[in-house]
C-alpha cells in the first residue's frame, strides 16, 4: 500500500531571539519534536496507544540534506523559512529535533511573533513518514506504545496554535462520509481530510500489528 504522511504536533516551548540587537530579523528557536517523550493517546482501538521517537531517529533524513520548509499551521501558502535558502536550521541532538526559523519580514511572520510574545501559540509540529520496518511495539499498563528508531521522509516543521491530535482517538467506523457531506454541499477542511487519512492509515499499522 502507498503510505501517508503522518502529523504529530504538541505543545513544545519555544523562544524569540534576535541575534545582535537586530529586532529587524527575530529568530524562532525551539524543538519540532521530543525524543523518549511519550504521546498523547494517538489511538484506542482495539487497545489504547502512544508514540516516542528515539534518540537519532532523525539522522537519515538530515545527512540526506533534504529541502524542508517551515511553516505557520501546515498550510504551504505561509511559508516561514526553508532549509535551503538557509532561514530554516534543522539539528538534531540528544534532546530532539532542533529548529532555528529566520523569520521573514512578511505580515504572517510579524503576526506570529506578536502572538506568540502574548502566549497565544507555543505549539510545534512535524510531517513525516517513518520507516515501518524501524518501529518496536510493546506493552505497558494499560496502553500499548509504538516507538520509532528511524524516519524515512521528513516533509515540513510547522508552528501551530494548537496540536493535531488534541484527542486523537478517532477510530476507522467514526470517520466522517467526506463523499457524502460534499454531496449535500458541507464545506470539508483539506488538513481535516489529511488528518483524518493519517489517522486511518495509523489505525491500520495498529491493526496489523
């Protein structure tokens, strides 16, 4: 089957600096992603179950030297920094995956730092397709936990006002009739959809499992 690229977005404390006293040019500089830092409950049937990324599971995609763009909220059309026109910097080392943006002076970017100087966003995300044949499952009280030991795509970081899965527990019967609502005229978010199919094809890797 052809995978789908999966989303995983928590709150992740992040800082503005600006380098020199140049407040012209503010720097984003936080984490996209934890290592041995289990999930939120991503899934509940059958059995409920979290994620952890393991420590270097990022280092194929990054000797790979692939072409990542950040952004605000996943949304491609609000490009924040790219990792080759040198605004993006990715690193990776023993707590996770870290980010430096170059913030442009566009309104997008000036808005972003202004709400997240106020608190009102302090979340980050990343895209990625991991290696399956890289993951572990195990069993602990009461829930099961995938860990991932490699990625094999990384697409875009992106900040966000809130996480993808808030309550990831959206089984495969519960999803909605895209088909049938667009139908009858009922207007459907493209990240919903892109949500909802990554959380089918998780929902199938645990099944299979």
């Amino acid at each position: 089957m052809s995978y789908k690229i999966e989303i995983r977005s928590s709150p992740q404390k992040f800082a503005v600096e600006y380098r020199d006293g140049n407040k012209e040019s503010p720097i984003l500089v936080g984490y996209a992603a934890r290592f041995n830092s289990e999930s939120e409950v991503l899934g509940r049937s059958p059995t409920p179950w979290r994620e952890m990324l393991m420590p270097g599971c990022f280092t194929r995609c990054l000797n790979e030297n692939p072409d990542i763009r950040a952004l605000y909220s996943h949304d491609t059309s609000q490009v924040i920094g790219r990792t080759r026109a040198g605004t993006l910097k990715l690193t990776q080392d023993d707590m996770g995956l870290r980010c430096e943006i170059h913030l442009p002076n566009t309104q997008v970017a000036r808005d972003l730092v202004e709400n997240i100087n106020l608190g009102n966003i302090d979340g980050m995300s990343f895209a990625f397709l991991p290696d399956y044949e890289s993951i572990r499952w195990s069993q602990k009280q009461g829930y099961n936990l995938r860990t991932i030991h490699e990625i094999a795509r990384f697409e875009e970081v992106s900040v966000v006002a809130f996480p993808a899965y808030v309550d990831a527990t959206v089984e495969a019967r519960e999803l909605p009739d895209f088909k049938r609502q667009e139908s009858e005229g009922a207007p459907i978010s493209q990240l919903l959809r892109r949500r909802v199919e990554i959380q089918q094809t998780i929902n199938y890797h645990v099944y299979q499992t």
